[in-house]
C-alpha cells in the first residue's frame, strides 16, 4: 500500500489582514482632527451609537466601529464613516449632538439624495445657525472623594465643549501645608480609574490646581458657611455636595446662604421632600428646584431597566438583589462599626448589607410603588457592581423577546443614555470599569422562558456610570438643551411613554 500524499495547506494571508488594519487605523487618524474641531469650534459632539468620539484616540475609534456589532449585528466600516465626519465639516453648523452611525444607516437606506444634500436636510434645524458659545456656568465639588474626584475629571475633559460647565473650584477639609499637593495627586493618580488623561500643574502660592488649562481654586473648609464663593469671582454656581454630611433641606440649604452658590446638587439618595432625579426617568423633576438629589449608584443603574421593562410588559412585583463592590464606609479590618456587620472586613468577606434601592425606584418611577423589595450583599471589589431583577411580569415573555426589547432601548430609545447592552460569554465585572452608562444588561445572563417570571442582570459601574448620571443631571440643571440628531425613532417592540422620548447630549 502506497504512503499517503502529504497534505498540501493553503499559506496563510499574513499581508491581507494587516494591511487593512493599517487602512483603517489610517482612516481613524484622519478622522481625530476632523472630531475635534467640531467639537471645539462648533460645540458639535459627535457619537457612535451614544459614545462620544472627542478626545478618543485612533484606536478607541476602530474599537467603536468594531463595538457596533454587538449592538445591531453589523461592524462599522470606517470608509463609510469617515466621509459623514467630513460632510459635517462643510456645514456651518449650530451646537448639536449627532450620532455618525444613525446618519450613516439612514443615508445608505436612500438613494435619492447626495451626501451633501441629505446632510443638509437631516440636520437642517442646525445648519446655517453658526456655531455660537454656551454660556458656561460655574461649578464647585463640595467634597473631593471617590466621586468628586470623577466629576472633575468629567468636567474637566468637556470644558470648552457643549456642555456648558466650568469646575471653578473645590472645597475640602484642609489637613496640612501640603494639602492641595496631595489632592493633586490623587486627581493625578487613581489605582481604579487609572491616570488623569492630560496635565497637572499645582500653585501652591494661590492654592490652585490647573488641569489640561482649567484653573480650579482649592478652598479649605469644615462647613458650608466657611467660604466666600464671590471674592473668588464665582457667580450664580451649582454646588455639588459629594461628602453626603447633609442630606436634608435643612443642612443642604445652608449652601444657599452663601453668596455665589445658585442650586446644589447633592450625590446622594436626599431625603425628606427633596426630589431625588435619576436622569432619563423623572429629569423633568428637576425643574426650577434649587435643591436637588441624583439619588444613589444602584437606583440609577436599575431604574430605567425596570422603568423599561415595566412600560412594556407590565411589572406585577419584583425583588432587587444588589452584589456591590465594598466602599469607604467599610471597615478593612474587623473593627467597630455602627452597622453591625460592615465593621467586619470588606476585603475578606461577602457582608450582608441593605440597601433602600427598592424604595428609591419608587421616588423616581411612582408606577413601581410598593412592588419591589430589595437586598444588598458587599463584596472585596473596588468597583462595579451587579443588580438581579427577579421579576414578575403582567404578561409571558421569552428570552429573545426580552432580550430584543432590552437592546432596542440601549440603542434607539428615550433611555438610550442610561441603558447599555452586552452580548457576550466572556464578560466579567472589571470589563465594565469605566462603563459610561448608568446601567449594562448582561443579555447572556437573562432568564425568561415564556413564562411571566424572569431575571435580568444589570452591570453598573458604581463609581464612574454614577458620575456620568450626576453630570446629565448638572446638564439640565443649567437650562441647556443641545438637540440630537437624527431624531431617535423607537425600536420593536414599540416603546411608549419614556421609552418614546429623544435625548439630548450624551455624557
């Protein structure tokens, strides 16, 4: 018997591959001064599905248009997109928030209308208008914690854009002649977060921290009555209490007193009759009020799932089971704790915990009054956190149904800002650090077998999600509405109420 020939294998195409990596990349490069310069000259932020592109490097750029498949089940092809960015360019167009993904889609759907042409007539509200300043309004963080210390980086990378804040300055405790040095430093310098994306630069003569061109004044004090806002040239300010010291009418307004200080948001549930906001839900609650709450990381990342959920299928009663990362408010060691069980280690133990989210979703989303209970289990994480909703729902409904819905409102929804959507068998917590939504639907996770009792997993980041919702909230706090384009259409299912509403400038 004959040896059997050697099988021949095709070469692999090392060339190909790589060479089209490098198109793109190319691609991308060219597409960062086009991103900034609208964003910068014409207070435009462009997205990709919801995520802003300023300041994005070429990369994070491929990663986005790679991203979208797990979206809608199609990967961005840079070479359609490149050429919408450099339409923009050519119009002379107003502050606005445009989605290069939408207006791609819509644009490859006609056959009518030249790019040019079809620009011009989606964004027609904003064309011709000008680019024209959003008046900026001054911001002071009270308090400059895990928190406060995102805030600043947040406002800090969007000062000059469209959303028309300006971190002013911030208040702290002083603890000695190198204090601010060592604000700095943590600003500089996070083992969660990583580092500050740009420069640093501290004058410890004038006590001021300048960061990527932003002159923050740091004033040292132990109570809101302590500082002169004015004689630092602040004017008509909102105040952000992120030290959770004051949390009623009474104590929050003392910051009213001042001279300077306009509103004052507070990072925390806020109780008695202050409304506490969860935006994209009960953002209207704000309204004129000169006190406000953005409620707590939980509340904010569960509340438009189930706010959506419930707008939909009908919510009969539920449970919330939240796995939270372990905060300051632990003990690291077995130690006296007030609480009971949060005097035992935080980086040792699972510690039972309560949590008044239940409660919460209510003050935001009255619908749900009285039908949700909820839980809390601590757990030796620095960050991101994970709620279970175990439902019970008014009508039967299967995984894909459930899970088509949930994706449709992450992507084309009043809600789109604060619902994400992943899709995948490999996703643990540390994937969602740094996760800009208020609130990720693991749809591998989901359970729901046509049946009306289902489970759903929301990821959250509880520290960098919830400063991305206190900063919408500051966002309409300040009176400014930047449109976005293309207007939103629902998704199937056919939403209704919140779920039908179109959002303004992501965060």
């Amino acid at each position: 018997m004959s040896e059997p020939a050697d099988r021949v294998s095709e070469p692999v195409d090392i060339v190909g591959p790589f060479t089209a990596w490098t198109d793109r990349e190319s691609l991308a490069e060219q597409m960062i001064p086009l991103v900034g310069a609208l964003y910068r000259r014409r207070n435009v932020v462009t997205t990709i599905h919801g995520r802003r592109l300023p300041g994005r490097s070429a990369n994070d750029l491929l990663k986005l248009h790679r991203f979208a498949r797990h979206l809608d089940g199609v990967e961005l092809d840079p070479s359609e997109i490149a050429p919408v960015l450099e339409g923009l360019t050519r119009l002379d167009l107003g502050p606005a928030v445009i989605d290069l993904a939408d207006l791609n889609e819509r644009f490859r759907a006609q056959e009518e209308q030249g790019l040019d042409d079809f620009l011009r007539r989606e964004l027609a509200e904003v064309v011709g208008v000008g680019a024209f300043a959003v008046p900026p309004t001054d911001v002071v963080l009270f308090g400059f914690g895990r928190i406060g210390r995102l805030l600043a980086r947040i406002l800090v990378s969007r000062a000059g854009g469209a959303s028309g804040l300006r971190l002013r300055a911030i208040v702290v405790r002083g603890s000695g002649s190198d204090d601010i040095v060592k604000r700095a430093s943590l600003l500089r310098r996070d083992s969660v977060h990583g580092p500050f994306d740009g420069t640093i630069v501290v004058d410890e003569a004038a006590q001021t921290i300048t960061a990527n061109g932003t002159v923050i004044a740091l004033v040292h004090a132990d109570d809101p009555g302590q500082v002169d806002y004015a004689s630092l040239g602040i004017s008509d300010a909102i105040l952000v209490d992120n030290t959770g010291k004051w949390r009623d009418r009474v104590g929050l307004e003392r910051h009213l007193l001042n001279r300077g200080i306009r509103r004052v948001l507070l990072t925390a549930p806020g109780k008695g009759d202050i409304p506490n906001v969860v935006h994209g839900v009960n953002t209207n609650d704000i309204g004129d009020e000169a006190i406000v709450a953005a409620a707590s990381c939980t509340t904010n990342a569960v509340t438009p799932v189930l706010a959506a959920i419930d707008e939909e299928f009908g919510v009969e009663h539920g449970h919330i089971e939240t796995v939270h990362s372990f905060t300051n408010d632990q003990n690291l060691t077995d130690n006296f704790h007030p609480e009971g069980r949060r005097g035992r280690s935080a980086v040792l133990n699972l510690v039972l915990a309560e949590t008044g989210a239940a409660k919460a979703v209510a003050k935001a989303y009255p619908a749900l009054a009285g039908k949700l209970t909820g839980n809390a289990i601590r757990v030796p994480t620095p960050d991101v956190s994970i709620a279970v909703l175990t439902l019970r729902l008014e009508r039967p409904v299967t995984r894909d149904e459930l899970n088509s819905f949930l994706r449709g409102v992450s992507l084309r929804s009043g809600l789109h800002r604060q619902v994400d959507y992943v899709d995948s068998p490999e996703i643990v917590s540390s994937d969602q650090l740094g996760a800009r939504k208020a609130g990720v639907v693991d749809g591998r996770a989901t359970i729901a077998d046509g049946t009306p009792s289902v489970v759903v997993y929301v990821w959250y980041d509880n520290e960098y999600g919830y400063s991305r919702q206190v900063v919408r909230v500051l966002e309409s706090m300040t009176g400014v509405r930047i449109s976005s384009y293309p207007a939103r259409v629902p998704s199937a299912p056919q939403p209704r109420g919140l779920l039908s509403a179109a959002g303004s400038a992501p965060s």
